[in-house]
C-alpha cells in the first residue's frame, strides 16, 4: 500500500483533536454503518467510570472493555458508566490469569486456552466473562486462542478444540459469542478451528496489524478465508517480522503495511457493520495523538464505503 504522507497525518492528527468533542454516532453494535469504537481499560484500582468518561471524551460511541479483575461486582458500574456517558460496550475481553508473552519462543506457552498449564483457568475465566457480558446487555466476549496447532489430526489440536467448544458452550448459554482474535494461527487454521468447535457462535476479531506482526498473512488476503466470520476488528497497522524471535513492531496507522482502503472495501462486500475498533499498543500523549488521528482517517474510509448514514 503507499504509506499516508507524514503532513496529512500529522493534518488528521489535528482535525481529530476538533473532531474528538463532535457529537458521537447513534449508539448501536449492529448499526446501519459501522461505527467507530477504541480498546479500553479498566486499571486495577481504576474505575469504569474513568475508563468509559475517556472513551466518551475522545469522542468514540463504543468501546471493547477489558478489566485487570474482572468481577461480577462490576456489572452496576459499568452500566451506570455506559449510561451517564452515552456509551456502548461491543466486546468484553479476557484474557487471564497467567502470563502472556507475545514472541514466537514464549508465546505458544503462554498465549490462550493452547497452552495445558493455563487452560482450566482461562476457561473459568471466559465462563465469567461471557456472564458478566450477559449481565451487561453485550452480546460478545473477545480473547486471544492462542498458538493453534496447524496439524488438524494432532492431539494437541483436538484437545485445544475441546477447550475452545467448552467455552463456546457456555457462551451459547448466555446469549454470547466469543470472538477470536487473529495472529497466532493462520487464518485456515481458524477457518478449520470455527468448522470443528461448531457451535455456531465462535467468530473472529480481526486484527489487522497481529497476522502481519506474526508473519502469519494480511488482513486483505485473510477475507477470503473468514471474512464472513468477523464480528469485531481491532484496527491498527504493523510491520512484518524479520527476527524469527520477535513479532514485527507495531506501528501508528498508515505507517505500516496494512492496506485499509483495500480492507474496508472487503469488509463492505460481507456486509460487515458492527464496530470498527481502534487498537494502539503504545503509552501517553502519543498513544492519545495517534488513536485520534486514526480516528479521523477511519472514519472517512467508513463514509467512503458506507455513507454518512
């Protein structure tokens, strides 16, 4: 793709600090055009109240929530939160306990319900989530799977599909999807894991900067293979890894290699219309700087594909 010219996204950058305080879109997770949203959390010792108010003021509609401790006492909160700021939830997400290390030594270890030393306890933890989800109105949980194994006959892919149907299960129960988020495994690999597990509510958050960043494909190339299973994107860009140690770097949007002209276009084509949410795996002001020029970029592409609305 070519890369945004610096002046016209340090030009975005500057609009979208206007923009940030423009009335926000109609509150919905299934809108007639996709609506902006960003990644947030709630810090231990943090409130829902501070993390929604942020959402709210950077001027996004919705937002996927994640807490460091995620408990059932945060139900009342979160919805006296949502309320007050005129703000939805689109994806509750969890991911502990244990340590995650996002590389290619430590990772297949560490990451999802893959790894045995983990599992039982993600899969109470999910089980929560997709309970707190219900109790919140949500109709999605988001997590990463984790290292899947590509060889679809193998004991360990059988026993991470088991793992995955366990949560989807229960999922089910509670009116739920759990969605996937790509990185660690090629998207046929996902493909086949959604096929196996089979309950018809496992879906994928796209990353679109995690399949580049773990040299896994691209975000374009990957519709073809589960376009049709998104429900949730988390959209920020990346560069390919050139260390076989390391994932590639992360990198503000347009200065990587994700092509999102050429991905929306893909994502109107399968009808995609829920939140287009904005990932920025950074720190500080700089974090603040670049989601909002995001933001602005985003949502011209979202007029450009879906109108005005």
């Amino acid at each position: 793709m070519t890369l945004l010219d610096r002046r016209d996204f340090l030009r975005l950058g500057v609009a979208s600090l206007a923009a940030a305080s423009l009335p926000t879109l109609a509150q919905s997770t299934s809108a007639a055009i996709p609506q902006l949203g960003m990644v947030a959390k709630v810090v231990d010792k943090g409130t829902a109240e501070e993390t929604i108010k942020h959402v709210k003021q950077l001027g996004f509609p919705t937002c996927q929530i994640y807490f460091d401790n995620l408990n059932l006492g945060q139900v009342k909160p979160l919805q006296a939160a949502l309320k007050t700021y005129g703000v939805t939830v689109s994806a509750v997400s969890e991911h502990n306990p244990g340590p995650r290390v996002f590389d290619f030594d430590r990772g297949p270890a560490t990451i999802g319900l893959v790894p045995s030393l983990y599992r039982k306890e993600r899969i109470t933890a999910l089980k929560l989530a997709a309970d707190f989800a219900n109790a919140c109105g949500v109709d999605a949980i988001h997590t990463h799977l984790g290292f899947i194994p590509e060889d679809p006959t193998s004991s360990e892919y059988e026993v991470a599909v088991a793992a995955i149907r366990e949560v989807t299960e229960h999922c089910k129960s509670k009116g739920v999807m759990l969605l996937a988020e790509t990185g660690e495994e090629t998207p046929i690999t996902l493909l086949r894991t959604i096929q196996d597990v089979g309950t018809g509510n496992l879906f994928v958050n796209l990353d679109t900067a995690n399949l580049i960043l773990y040299g896994k494909g691209n975000p374009v190339d990957a519709m073809d293979v589960i376009g049709k299973y998104v429900r949730g994107t988390h959209m920020k860009d990346g560069l390919f890894p050139t260390n076989p140690h390391t994932l590639g770097e992360e990198v503000a949007i347009g200065k990587g290699r994700v092509d999102f002209p050429e991905l929306f276009r893909r994502l109107h084509a399968v009808n995609y219309r829920r939140t287009i949410t904005i990932e920025r795996e950074i720190s500080g002001p700089q974090q603040t700087a670049d989601i909002l020029a995001s933001k602005v970029y985003l949502q011209r592409l979202i007029e450009a594909n879906y109108g005005k609305g």
